[in-house]
C-alpha cells in the first residue's frame, strides 16, 4: 500500500488493512467446552476401612436420598404434637374480685383494699383524702383483658400498680392489702380500727406530714 492510500485509510479511521489475498485464521463455530477434555471422575478410597461399614453407609445414603421430604416433615409434625398433647396445662386460677383505692402524697402513698368500705369507713376514708393535697388513684380486678385475668399475675399487677404510683416515695398499707407481695411497706391500722380506736389515726397523720419515726 503507497502512502497516499495509507493516508487516505487513517483519515477514514481505518488504522488496520489486511490485503484480500493475505491468509486468515479459519473460524471455528465449536465452543471451549466442547473442546476441553473430559476430567476423570475418581472415587474416593479409604484406607484400612473394613468392607462392612462401607456397605452400610451407602446402604444408609441411598435410604436417605429415597425419603420423600414431605414424609419427614410429618413425621417432625406428628412428634411435635404429641408433646404439646402431653404438655401439663394448667388452667386458669380463678380468684375473687378486689378494689384498691390509693392517695398520692409528696413524699407517701396511702394505699387501702375498698373492695367492701361500710359508710363509716368511706366517711373516713374520705376525710383523710380531703386533710391533705393528694392525686387518687385506683385499682380493679379483675383486669380488663380477659387473656389477662389469671388470678397468677394477681400479684403482679399489685405491684406494678404501685410501682407506678410510688417511684422513691413510702407505701403506707392501711390493713390488709390482697395479693400484695412487698414487704417494703409501712402497715398501719385498719379504717376500722381507726373508728375503734381514734387514736391510731395520729400515727397515719404522722406519716402523711412526713414526721414518721
């Protein structure tokens, strides 16, 4: 090719030319993979293995592949079931609905059962609500949720009553408290007691005016 045809050709972008009569590689329409050749497929073999347990553990692959994978699935399925069936499920404790009612001071809490007041413990219990400054506070059981209205969690729903009411203050119980648990707990004398006998209510009026001893 002269010069001027080279010239030409670049200014064409043609950077290679190839002669028409220049020999060329015959193209090939077979693929790397046909071409390769086949890899030899050996067993693995195992020293110093007695024949038996050769024999089993194939025996074993082979049950194993044969498994449909449905019937293991039921099988887990059926087992499962059978423990649930056997599991000891406890039913439901059932226990006898309560009231308590409670007042929330500065530094205490005056908690009392009003699940069945007379008039003359309401009257006092209402003046004691009106001596001091305080927010009320109730509880009612059973609990509203009827998932939740095992008579086991009975305690704990007493105390997570009070816990939410009394973050570092005094809980003073007036008499009994059902299903209360916490022994960190100031009893004091009943309402009735306290109408009996007027003097005991000096001791609760000391606690609300933080000047307990």
């Amino acid at each position: 090719m002269i010069g001027h045809q080279r010239s030409i050709m670049a200014a064409m972008g043609i950077d290679l030319w190839v002669p028409q009569a220049a020999p060329c590689q015959q193209h090939s329409s077979t693929i790397w993979r046909d071409q390769s050749a086949p890899e030899a497929i050996s067993e693995i073999i195992l020293k110093n293995v007695p024949e038996q347990l050769i024999v089993q553990a194939s025996t074993q692959l082979k049950q194993h592949a044969e498994t449909p994978v449905t019937s293991v699935v039921e099988e887990k399925i059926e087992t499962a079931e059978v423990v649930v069936s056997q599991a000891d499920i406890q039913p439901a404790l059932q226990i006898a609905a309560f009231n308590l009612e409670a007042i929330c001071l500065a530094h205490c809490v005056v908690i009392i059962d009003s699940t069945a007041l007379s008039a003359d413990q309401q009257v006092l219990w209402s003046n004691i609500q009106r001596a001091v400054s305080s927010d009320f506070f109730a509880l009612q059981w059973p609990f509203a949720w009827i998932n939740l209205q095992d008579g086991r969690g009975a305690g704990a729903y007493v105390q997570g009553f009070l816990d939410a009411i009394s973050l570092d203050k005094n809980v003073i119980c007036l008499g009994s408290i059902p299903h209360l648990n916490n022994t960190q707990v100031f009893p004091l004398a009943s309402l009735q007691q306290m109408i009996e006998q007027p003097l005991l209510k000096k001791r609760l009026w000391q606690f609300m005016q933080n000047k307990a001893e």
